[in-house]
C-alpha cells in the first residue's frame, strides 16, 4: 500500500490470496491505544476466524491481498496480542473519518483525536 485509505474500507473488504477470495475483513486489531493498526481478523469462506498482520498485507482494488496464505494465522494464536491489550473494532462508527497509513498509523488530523478516543474506547481483545 502506496497512500493513506479509510479505515472504514477496510473493515468489510474481501481477502483475496493468489486469486482467489479467502474471506472478509471483519475487524481491525489495533494496539492498546488504537494508535497502530496491527493486523486484521478475517473470516474466512470456511467461516474461522483468522488474523492477517497489517504489514504482510496490501490494499489494492477495494480488496486486501495478504502476501501468502501463510500469513493467515488462526486466532488462537494471538495471547501476545491480547497481552498487550490489543483492541479489535468492529463498528464502523467513526472509522470513516480516520485514514491509515501504510505502516499502519493511524492518521487522525484535522481535529479526529476525539474520534480516535472513541475507538480506542472499543473492544478489547479477548
């Protein structure tokens, strides 16, 4: 991913791997403060739950495109995560006015801090 998108065509954005469509995005992992997109929970055509690392996906057509179904984790494996007070979002409240970059910063300008709180006071993993 090149330029900043919203972060509300993310949330419910087919996954497509080599393809052929995986899944949907059907929700944002964030870290504690929401301040990082961390990775993305898909669910997937099998209807299992999987977690996509923001950095080993890109955003292209409208749909994401994880590097390899490798990447494609179960989300059993996320203690560290959840440990870390990793957040996941599945409201698309708000979302549509923060944009993230493509390290996965979220980008809240223009006066979105309250937004950002917002958010941030969402889901936490678990």
């Amino acid at each position: 991913m090149s330029a900043s998108i919203s972060l509300s065509q993310v949330l419910g954005a087919p996954v497509h791997v080599d393809g052929v469509r995986v899944g949907e995005v059907t929700a944002l992992v964030g870290d504690a403060s929401f301040e990082r997109v961390v990775g993305l929970e898909v669910v997937g055509v099998d209807f299992r739950r999987r977690f996509v690392p923001w950095v080993a996906a890109s955003f292209a057509d409208g749909g994401v495109r994880p590097t390899s179904a490798l990447v494609l984790f179960e989300m059993s494996e996320l203690d560290d995560y959840r440990r870390l007070g990793a957040r996941v979002v599945q409201d698309q409240a708000g979302l549509d006015r923060l944009r993230v970059a493509p390290d996965g910063r979220i980008l809240h300008g223009n006066g979105h801090k309250a937004v950002l709180a917002e958010v941030a006071s969402g889901t936490h993993m678990g």
